[in-house]
C-alpha cells in the first residue's frame, strides 16, 4: 500500500461584489465567502485529489455576488463562474450565504447534470453551513 499526501495548492477565488447593490461592506461579506470557499477547497482535495490540484492549476474560480431582484436568493453556476444573488436578509442570512456561495462553487467540481449532482451540491452546502457554525464565524472567529 501506497500513502501519498497531497498538499492543496494555494488557490484563489476571484470576487466581483457589487457593494451599492448589496447593502453590506465588504468587511462584513468577506469572512463569509472565505469560509465558504475553504470549505469547498477541502471538500474538493479529498473528493477529488490530483485531479482538483491540475483543475485549480488551469482555471480560477470566479464569483460574482450583487443583490437578487424582488428579494429572492438565488443562485446559478456556468463552467469556472459562480453567480449569487442575494435577496432579503433575514434572522440567518449570514448562514444563508455561505451554503448559497459553497452550493454553487461546488457546482465546478461535481460532474453530472440533474438532481444527482443538485443534491450533491446540497449536501457540501449543508457540510459548509455546519463549518461555519462551528467555526462561530458570527462572533468573528476565523473558519
């Protein structure tokens, strides 16, 4: 038996915020985005392994994030992009936007179209939310 560790390499997210249309500071929205993509990092290194290490050596992911119209949270993924549209906020919004972000970010990764890979990309959205509370992102902790 072979025992090879891989190292994920430092990779970066690419943001586009629209801070006018969101209503937030940057300062607020970028610890959230943060934990949403390290998650999505570990989940991809042990789900994937070298072939996500070649990946995030070829295309950066991008996300843009601007306010979703008639208050609806949504979002959408093509190829490297990540689109999140953020509605209302709420009691939990914060949580909201980090499984929205990681839901869609993992949509890079999983292979496949349809409710196979939809609730593939619900469960890393659900694992990211439970990261972040426990991490206790909320009282300004690092996730």
């Amino acid at each position: 038996m072979t025992v090879r560790k891989i190292k994920s390499p430092k990779t970066t997210l690419k943001v586009c915020y629209y801070e006018h249309t969101v209503g937030l500071p940057w300062k607020e929205i970028r610890p959230l985005i943060a934990c949403a993509f390290r998650h999505v990092q570990r989940e991809a290194l042990l789900t994937h392994g070298e072939n996500f290490l070649r990946r995030s050596r070829m295309w950066q992911p991008e996300l843009y994030l601007a306010h979703g119209a008639h208050g609806y949270w949504w979002g959408r993924a093509v190829g490297q992009t990540a689109r999140v549209f953020m509605g209302t906020r709420h009691r939990d919004w914060q949580e909201h936007l980090v499984g929205l972000v990681a839901h869609e970010l993992w949509h890079r990764w999983q292979p496949g179209h349809g409710k196979k890979a939809e609730i593939m990309c619900e469960l890393v959205e659900s694992d990211a939310i439970d990261t972040y509370r426990r991490a206790g992102l909320h009282v300004h902790t690092a996730c």
